[in-house]
C-alpha cells in the first residue's frame, strides 16, 4: 500500500452551526474531518485549534488506524476542552504518517432543510 | 491531446446520503466521482475503498474511455461487493494514464430539499 | 501586476440541472465557469468540452480583458455547438496566459429550494 | 508553530448573494474570506478586487494577529469603496507571511433555504 498525502493539513473556516434541527445525530448540525490513511501504521493526529481573539488551543489527539478513514465531527472534540458551537475557528492537523483531510459541513439551523459545503484541506 | 492529471487520486470524506427522496435516478442520493480522460487511451481505474473498522475493499474497476469523462455513482459499484449507503468510507483510485478526479454528493434526505457538496480529488 | 494561475485547468464533473425554478436569469440552473486574468492583456481561452460517449467537442472561445474576471455560464456557450442540459460533461480550458478558474453548480430542479455546490478547477 | 500557506491567494468566483431572508447576522447572505495565520507575527493582507468592466479596485486591508484566524464577510469590506451586491467579482489577496486562505458562500435569496459553497481559494 502506497503512502498518500501530507503530514500536515490546514482548515481556516471552521464555524460549527448552531442549533441544528432534525432527528439526531443523522442531522444535527456538524463541521467534520475526513481522514484517510494509507499506511500500514496507526497514526496519532494532533490538532490546534486556532480562534479570532485567544491563542491556539490544543492539541487535540485523533487516532486513525492504519488502511482506515476516520470521520471526526468537529462537534465531538471535548479534550482539552470542548469547541463552542458558532464561533469561527479554525484548524492545524499534523500527523506523524501522510495521510489525506477533507472538511465537510453540515447547516440545519433551519428546520425541513439542510445545506452542506466543504473541500479538500490545504496540504502543506 | 496532452495528458493532464494525476495517476492517484484519494477522496477521504465518503457517505451516501440515505435514504431519498424524489424521482430516480435524478433525486437518488449519491455520492459520484468525476473521471476526465484527456489521453488517447481507454483508461482501467482501480478503486480501493476504505472503512473505518474493515481492511479495505477492493479494487473495483472503472473503464473511462479515451478522450471521455466518465460520473460514476459510487452506489454503483457493486463488484466485488456493494458499497453500504450511510457508512463512512474513503477511496483511492489509481490510473494507468494521467486523469483529472472531481468529487460530487447529492443529498435528498428531506422530502423536498436537495443538497450539493463536492470538490477536487486529492491528486498524489 | 503579478501573472497567477496555470495555462491549463481542468473540471471533469460538468452537469447543467434542469429544468429550473423561479425567476430568470438569478434562479436558472446553471454550470458556471469564474476566471481571473491577472495579467495585463486580454486573453482568449479555448475550451473543449468532454462527453461520456462521443468525441470532444470545441473549441468554444471565451475572452477575459486584461486584469479582469468574467464569469461564464456553460449554458450560455453555443458555438460551435450548444452545450445540452441535464447531460454529464467535462472542460479542458486553455489559456495563453495564467489564469485562475473556479466552477460553480446552481441547482434549482426542485421549486423553492436553491442548492450550490462549487470547487477550484484542477490546474495542470 | 510552524509557517504554513502562501503569500498569495486567488477567488475569481466571488458574487455576494442579494437579497437574503432570515435573521441577520447569521442569515445575511455572505461571501466569506477565512484566514488562518500560523505565524507569530500579525500580518496586514492586502486585498484587490477585480471586475467583469472596470479596472480592479484595492488595496482593501485585512489585520490578521499572530496565531489567529480571522473570518472576513466581503460584503463588510468598504474602504476604498463599498464592494456592489449582486455583481460578479474576483479577488487576489497578498499577505506578507505565508497564511492559509478558504473561501464561503451563504446563499438566503429564498426564504426559509439556506445554500452553501466553498473552497479553498488559490494559491500562487
């Protein structure tokens, strides 16, 4: 299995949207990381997570398995602490195997509708 | 023609919306990826697709023509087993020949509402 | 000025919705094209259009004034031939000086919903 | 904290959706620019727009601390001139330590809808 990606990934438009309405957790609300490793080894992510007005703050640890993805809703990171729902942030992943980062977001602020946006993190 | 592209191509952040609602196949919830073949040569793409918990499945198989584009429903592959809808996954699609990879989600989860998301493959 | 951007870009997962709702021409579906010509001359740029099932077809000729963006609904391209709707497609588009080029998916099929769906074009 | 990004950063995409429905802020329709700047030092962006009939207008300034994102609605931009609603634009921003740059579209046009799109911009 070949190794793909980078080591270490940037999402500058992280805004988790509050409330959600609809049947959770299918749709609730949510900003959320893709990743898919490649490699034959576990890798430990660690995120920092970067505000408008305090410093970073992290890391946070996501494990994904070795040939695994894993799909992390922003929403559920609560060590060191938990991300405030609608507040702009934004997000610095660096794992120690490349690997690939997608960012999804999912609005159902308003209730019968959802909207979803996303793209590729930023390689560096 | 010139050959543009990448040889492999990795979408980490797969999930089939389901269920749908509205006509099919237009409505359909479906995740798709968009193949550009701008060489002359029919192009055999292999596809691993990965779990979050499971070894990888694969390859699937996708025949893009020479000078073609190819939208495949990723709730089309069946070969060698179907893909489950509303399960994360993630992919690799490897090329013989340069090809250019865009990433589509159609979401009809509620009745009356659709929603898009998409974006370029991650090339390696 | 500074030249940005690629001669070459490349959007395999072209698709114009149809039919669509509500007032003409902001609520009609479209598939859109957004470049940006930094430099300081006016470009014109050849587009190819790829089908799954016949040859290309093109060029079609698009021209951007020199520092200045057009955004160019494919609908509205004709000649040498009008680009059908509801019918998957690529782009190949070449451009003698560098550019940048953004796609953009506006979905109205369903009444009263508007779904948006967009992403960098691939630069070669 | 390592430097990541670049110093340049392209949207030919950009056209601030006119009018929104909900309440405001948060169902304003918007274009968003969102910055992440991993580096110690605070950084004043430099940001041009371009246009479909007239020359491009800037610089307009962004601050962006050391070690913070910032979130920029477009249509909050005002100085030298307010940038038009409804009216197809580009834009190319300057930063002078490397930074990351996303790119976000709320669409309310219709009432009770919300759209999304994005992605992240260009970088030269």
């Amino acid at each position: 299995m070949a190794d793909v990606g980078a080591l270490v990934w940037v999402v500058p438009g992280g805004h988790i949207p509050f409330p959600g309405h609809g049947p959770e957790p299918q749709f609730t609300g949510f900003d959320e990381l893709c990743v898919l490793n490649g490699t034959d080894s576990e890798a430990e992510l660690e995120l920092d997570v970067y505000y408008e007005d305090v410093d970073p703050v992290g890391p946070y640890r996501i494990l994904v398995g070795g040939r695994r993805i894993r799909h992390v809703r922003v929403n559920d990171l609560i060590d060191p602490e938990a991300i405030r729902l609608d507040r702009p942030y934004g997000l610095v992943l660096r794992s120690p195997v490349p690997v690939v980062v997608q960012f999804l977001r999912q609005d159902t602020r308003l209730p019968g509708v959802v909207a979803l946006t996303g793209t590729m993190a930023y390689p560096v």
